[in-house]
C-alpha cells in the first residue's frame, strides 16, 4: 500500500495510529487490484470509540464503519469489514484473457 493516512481524535492515545497502519496497511493481499491509499479516522463519544476508514483502488473506493468500546477492538472490526468487502470484489472482477 502506497499511503496510509490516520487521525486520531484527542481522546484516542497516539499508539493507535501504529496499531490501524499495520492492520489496515495488512489488507492489501486481499484487494483484487493495488490499493493507493486508505485512509482511517478515530473518534471516541463518551464510552464508544468509531472508527471510519475508506481504501482508493484504482477503479473503485471501499469503505467501512464500526464502533466498539476498545481502539483495538474497533480497528480490528473495521478491517475484517474491509477485508470481506475485498475478498467479495474477487468474484465481481471479469478475468482478464
């Protein structure tokens, strides 16, 4: 992946952004074409965290959503919603002959 860019609200402690680059920087053997960018924001609402992320392919941007009470925890369902958004574009995708 070419470009991983991650904010963080003032609530989420800065070793988040290390933690959402690796996961969602990982994505990329899942994607049918090469990602150029992802993006990641964290946002914290009283006791639950949200987290929103958007991947650019070449042809088509996936995004995803999720909220959960743990940084980790919520980037881990945010990219395993992005991973099977992903994996699902493989059967949409004609085979090139």
């Amino acid at each position: 992946m070419d470009y991983i860019q991650v904010s963080l609200a003032e609530a989420i402690p800065e070793q988040a952004r290390d933690y959402a680059s690796a996961r969602i920087g990982s994505l990329d053997r899942y994607a049918p074409e090469r990602i150029d960018f992802a993006w990641v924001n964290l946002t914290s609402d009283k006791s639950v965290i949200h987290a929103h992320a958007r991947l650019d392919l070449k042809w088509v941007e996936v995004q995803a959503y999720a909220e959960a009470t743990t940084v980790t925890e919520v980037i881990d369902l945010l990219r395993e919603r992005m991973r099977r958004q992903l994996v699902s574009m493989h059967r949409c995708v004609p085979a090139h002959n």
